[in-house]
C-alpha cells in the first residue's frame, strides 16, 4: 500500500512540476527577447523571445517561443488554449538562414519578420503603415459571453526603421 501512495504521490509531482520544468529548460537556452503583449486584464505578460545556438544563429526550426512572466516575477508555460486562441505562434516559416516568418494567433494578419539587426534579432512589423520594430503589443479586452473575453483593440509599439522614432497603431477588431 505504502508503494502505491509513493507512486501516486510522485505522479502527481511530475503532474503538478512539468509545466515549470518545461519552462526552466526552455530558459536554459540562450535567448534574444524580441517583444512583449500586455493585456488590460491583468499585469502578467507574454514574453517572445528567438532561441540561439552557440554561434548565435536562430535555433530551427522554431527558433521564437512564447511564455508568461507574471506579475511576481516567475516564468510559466501558455496553457494549450491560451496557445492556439490568443497568444501563441500560428505558423513559423523559415525565409533565409536566420530570418523567419512568424504568424502570431493575436495578430493573424500581420506578418512578423524575424531578423537580425545591428548585432541583435528584431521583430519587424507593418505600425501605421511603416515598418517598424516592435517593442509592445498591448490587447484591451473586456469579459464577454461565458466569461470569453471580447478584444475592443490592440495597439502596436515600436520604432520606424528608417528614423528610430516612435511610432504606434491601433487596431480594432
């Protein structure tokens, strides 16, 4: 009986620590952050990040991952839900030797170039109708139906290739 408990017991550990396991390896890589999304909901954000091999080029095939900072500090997985409905990575599509297409499922119209610039990997994005790199994406939502949240916009942040200087977007659904 006192092996049955112990398996049990240790079960429900792997259970209960693969999450933040998952996410401790993921971390142990050597990563380049490229952008966050801030929601009105709360302070906890989504963090994108490249992933890079020794040498510094992007580790493929999927070289950005997505995961959560929370309000105190600590790093966690996006739950299979929160990755396939609102801010997970549709699709990753390898253009050149360290230069990537990203598709995020928040912003499903917009094409995402992943590519290095001036020594680091930079997002960059249609804001405004320039191409800029993206800083911050913030999502003001409110609680719809079933406690579904209903997006009302989400502002793009970044800064103009060509200028440096700031520039922003708003899209509303």
């Amino acid at each position: 009986m006192r092996k049955i408990a112990k398996i049990i017991i240790a079960t429900l550990v792997v259970i209960v620590l693969a999450p933040v396991w998952s996410v401790m390896a993921t971390s142990g890589n050597k990563t380049n952050n490229l952008f966050f999304m801030e929601r009105s909901k709360n302070k906890n954000v989504v963090q994108y990040d490249v992933q890079l091999m020794e040498n510094n080029d992007l580790r493929e095939p999927k070289p950005v991952i997505v995961y959560w900072i929370l309000e105190n500090g600590k790093h966690e997985e996006l739950s299979g839900i929160q990755k396939k409905y609102a801010y997970g990575i549709d699709s990753q599509k390898k253009i050149e030797k360290n230069k990537f297409k990203i598709v995020l499922v928040a912003l499903e119209k917009r094409d995402i170039i992943v590519k290095k610039i001036k020594g680091s990997y930079k997002a960059i994005i249609s804001i405004g109708g320039k191409y800029g790199i993206l800083e911050k994406v913030y999502i003001k939502s409110k609680d719809g139906f079933l406690g579904i949240p209903k997006v009302l916009y989400i502002d793009l942040f970044g800064k103009d290739i060509k200028t440096n200087l700031s520039i922003k977007e708003r899209i509303i659904p």
